[in-house]
C-alpha cells in the first residue's frame, strides 16, 4: 500500500513539473540586452583661437613720481596722490594651440588692449610756509601681452566643458599723451604744468583663468572665460614743465627743476573677461549624451 501511494507522488510531480515547462515556453522571450555604451575617443591636434573682451582694473593703483619732489624742502613737506584710476580696457587676442587629450591642451595667445585712460592728482604741501602745488595728470595706457598658457578641460556633459588653466608671458606697457594741468600757491597763485614724454615698459606676466567651452560643431567650441591678470608696472619718459613767464623755451625738462620726473605705477591687476572662438584642424569628438535604456523585466 506504501508503495502505491509513492509511486503516485512521484507521477503527480513529474506531471507538474512537466506543465511548468510547457507554460514558460508560452511567454514571449526577453528583449535583447543593449551592448554597453562606449566612451568617446581622445582627441588631439591643432587648434586657432581668437577672442573679445572686456578688462577691467582691481585693486588700488599705486603711484610714484621720481625724482622725490620733497629733497631740499622743509621737514614737514609731504607729498601725496589721490583719485588713481585707469579705466576700463577693450581687448582682443589670436593665438595657436595643441590639445594633447580630452583633459589637457595648451596655447600661445598674442593680445592688445587700449581704450584705457590713466589719471591722478598729486599734491605736495608745505605747511610752515603756507604752500601748496597741485598737479592733476591724465593720459592714455594701451598693452601688448603675449601668454603661454596651460588648461586642464574637467569634462563634457551635453556639449558643455569647464576649465581652468594658467597662463605666463610678457606684458608691454605704454603710457602715451600723459598732460600734467597743475597750479603753485603761496603769496599768490600761478598755473604750472606740462606733459610727459611717451614710453613703453616691458614686465613679466602671469594669468590664472576659467570658463565654459561650448560645441558649436565637430570642429567649433564658443569659450567663455574669466581671466586675473597681473600685467606689471607702467611708466612715462621724462616731463616737460611750462614756464608761465614764457622764458626758457616754454615746454622743456629744465624748468622742472633740471632734468625733469617720471611718473609710474607699481604693480597693475585686472578682470577679464572674454568672449573666444576656438577652430580645430581635425573633428572633435561627439559628446552627445547616451539615450535612457529601456526597462528590462525580468521572467
């Protein structure tokens, strides 16, 4: 009896296992699994760039003129400037560059910026014998910077790529059509002034930079970008003082009291900011972000 009884188990099991099988081969087959994505391909080559912007100036601007005008006056002269300030600067640059990878590139960039107008008033007082003179002195600043510059691209995401970078080159300084309008007053009161001679300074700069790189095309990316600079130092030649009574040739070094002054600044800071195109000889890689996967179900 026993026996009878399992060999019956034993049949119902093979029979229901037997339907299972047959109803799983009733459900449709599950969808095909989408081969992984594959990252895009590094890129490297040539690129020309060319950018616009706007420079503005930071920090207080330092002033000094030389000879000291305080040597053979009383103790209690002093001498002071107030008002320092350089206007805001239109700028453009060109340049040539090489990407080594997807994350590192490098270019050198040669650039102008003019427009900018310098100014100061300079007063140097001498309260024991009730003087004071007055000097307001306005001109123009124009620059050439060229710049080896080093970026580090973070990463792309919908066409979009932050960077940052840092830049050092050289910065040619100009200071042009410097007038000095000024005034000295005693007694009585007499106009003074003159102009400075042009010159040129030559200084060491660097640069720290970032921005957002756009794709444009496979060859195209629309940069903007945010740069600090420290430019160095800017000076005039020597002046050239009016003499009121009209002797002594009017304009000349001499009747400044000898060989005449140089005015100049100390260290120049400004905030660029840019607008830029940037061509690349060979096709940039597609960065166009993968599509959502289905969802897979699971049978």
């Amino acid at each position: 009896m026993g026996g009878l009884k399992a060999l019956f188990l034993v049949s119902g099991a093979v029979i229901g296992m037997t339907s299972l099988a047959h109803a799983a081969d009733l459900l449709p087959p599950p969808p095909p699994m989408e081969p992984a994505p594959m990252s895009a391909p590094d890129f490297s080559g040539w690129y020309l760039r060319g950018d616009v912007g706007m420079a503005l100036q930071t920090g207080s601007i330092n002033t000094n003129i030389s000879p000291n005008p305080l040597i053979g006056l009383p103790s209690d002269a002093f001498n002071s400037f107030y008002n320092t300030s350089l206007s805001a600067a239109a700028l453009f640059d060109v340049g040539v560059g090489y990407q080594i990878n997807n994350w590192l590139r490098f270019d050198v960039t040669g650039e102008y910026r003019g427009g900018s107008q310098f100014q100061t008033l300079e007063q140097v007082g001498i309260p024991s014998t009730s003087q004071q003179f007055g000097d307001f002195y306005r001109g123009n600043m124009s620059s050439v910077i060229g710049l080896v510059n080093g970026y580090v691209d973070i990463g792309t995401w919908y066409g979009m790529t932050p960077f940052v970078g840092a830049g050092v080159g050289f910065a040619n300084n100009t200071l042009s059509g410097m007038t000095d309008t000024g005034f000295a007053c005693g007694v009585g009161c007499s106009p003074s002034g003159g102009y400075f001679s042009d010159k040129s300074k030559m200084n060491f700069a660097w640069a720290l930079m970032a921005g957002l790189d756009f794709n444009v095309t496979q060859n195209l990316k629309l940069e903007l970008g945010y740069r600090f600079l420290d430019y160095g130092k800017a000076q005039t030649a020597s002046s050239n003082c009016f003499n009121g009574t009209g002797a002594g040739g009017g304009f000349s070094a001499a009747n400044c009291g000898g060989s005449g002054y140089v005015l100049s600044t100390r260290e120049l800071y400004s905030q660029d900011f840019r607008l830029g195109l940037r061509w690349a000889f060979n096709d940039m890689p597609s960065y166009t972000p993968e599509p959502e996967q289905p969802l897979v179900r699971k049978y």
